[in-house]
C-alpha cells in the first residue's frame, strides 16, 4: 500500500513561509499526479494546487503568486511552498498522489494531513 508522510506544518504569523513536503513510499513504479488540497473547519475540501507528470501546474486563484508546487521524482516528493501566508490560509493541508505501483496497478492515495494555522 502506498503511504504518504506529510510534513512542514505549523503557526506562522501574517506574512510568513512555510514549506510542506509530502513524501511516497510502497512500491511505486510512477506517479502521474501530486497535488495539495486543504480543509478548513467547516469548509469543503478544496485543492490548492497540482503538478502532473510534466511538471504542469496549476493553483487555486486564492493562492496563485505566492504558493509553489514542485516535485521531487527520484525521491517521490512533492513540496509546497507557501509565502506570504494570510490567516484565510488556515486549514488541514493534506497531500494526494496518484500513479502505478510496480504490483497492484493504479494507486491513489492520501497523507494524513498537517495543520498549517497563519495568525493576524
């Protein structure tokens, strides 16, 4: 089974960095998909940004300019860095991957989710 470890969460203040990493591990044989969602209290799920197999990306318009999605595919990695953090920011980010396991065929799967919380 493929689990994904996320880390890189936390309080920041208004303004500030934080960089998650989330990162693939179980017998993966390619990953087509990596992509950021977050949930905030009472909130649907939303995602915040992907990348696909060719580094294509794409970003909610909320967090277009200051979040950064990349990959890191020796390592099955795929970052998200986040500047310029706003309290509208904060929620549960979790991480989605999607591919082929070298077994069982397609996989996808979700980390367990790490708190990212931007006070005023």
């Amino acid at each position: 089974q493929v689990q994904l470890v996320e880390s890189g969460g936390g309080l920041v203040q208004a303004g500030g960095s934080l960089r998650l990493s989330c990162a693939a591990s179980g017998g993966i044989s390619s990953v087509n998909l990596m992509a950021w969602y977050r949930q905030a209290p009472g909130k649907q799920r939303e995602l915040v940004a992907g990348i696909d197999s060719s580094d294509s990306t794409n970003y909610a318009d909320s967090v277009k300019g200051r979040f950064t999605i990349s990959r890191d595919n020796a390592k099955n990695m795929v970052f998200l860095q986040m500047n310029s953090l706003k309290p509208e920011d904060t929620a549960v980010y979790y991480c989605n991957v999607r591919g082929r396991r070298y077994i069982y065929g397609t996989f996808d799967s979700w980390g367990q989710g790490t708190q990212v919380t931007v006070s005023s």
